[in-house]
C-alpha cells in the first residue's frame, strides 16, 4: 500500500473518476476489505475502486460479477467501492480489446513485471 500512496501522490487526484486495481476490493461477504478497499479508505472514500481480479476468491459470492470477455472462457471477478457495482461491471466490460483482459489492464500488468 505505502509505494500506491507513494504513487499516486505524484498526480493530481481531483479530475480522476475511479482506480482500477489487480484484485479484490472485499475478500468476502461481510465486506472484510481486500487491496481496493484499503486503498479506498486510504484515499478518504473520495475515489471510487474497482477491483479486477484474473482468479477468484471462494469467500465472496454477493458482492462481485463474473466477466467474460472475448472467447475466454476463463473469467474475470469484479468488485467496487464507492461505485455501483453494476457499473463498474460495465466500465470493465466496456474497455477496449478483444481478448480476457482489457488491453489497459494488460499493458499495465506487463510494465509492472518489468520493474
């Protein structure tokens, strides 16, 4: 958490609609917080967090959607805070690229194994 806050400390946070991270926002159904959750907090609950996770996490059923993109038949999870999570459903679901994983998300997953 400490090098995100690092990070996103060197922008301007007020134009920014949502942050989309790898993971999970909740870890289950009680709410019990994941990355996206910390982050939120951390950001004092005034940017909405989306979590996309490539492998799911048994202990939540309520609070994500399944998302299957292009011919994949492997799925994405989503999660949200702050945001509908129908919404944010739809956000992720309408990024560009035709395979599994937006081609954003990709990109970025990439850049970052190259550090």
């Amino acid at each position: 958490m400490p090098c995100i806050i690092s990070l996103l400390n060197q922008f301007d946070l007020k134009d920014i609609d949502f942050i989309i991270v790898d993971g999970f926002v909740y870890l289950d159904d009680e709410m019990k917080y994941g990355l996206g959750g910390y982050l939120y907090e951390k950001l004092n609950k005034e940017i909405p967090i989306i979590g996309v996770a490539k492998t799911n996490f048994a202990s939540i059923e309520k609070n994500k959607r399944i998302l299957l993109r292009g011919d994949s038949k492997k799925p994405l999870f989503v999660t949200a805070i702050g945001i509908d999570l129908d919404d944010a459903f739809e956000k992720v679901e309408s990024m560009a690229g035709e395979f599994r994983m937006p081609t954003l998300l990709k990109e970025m997953d990439r850049l970052t194994k190259e550090l």
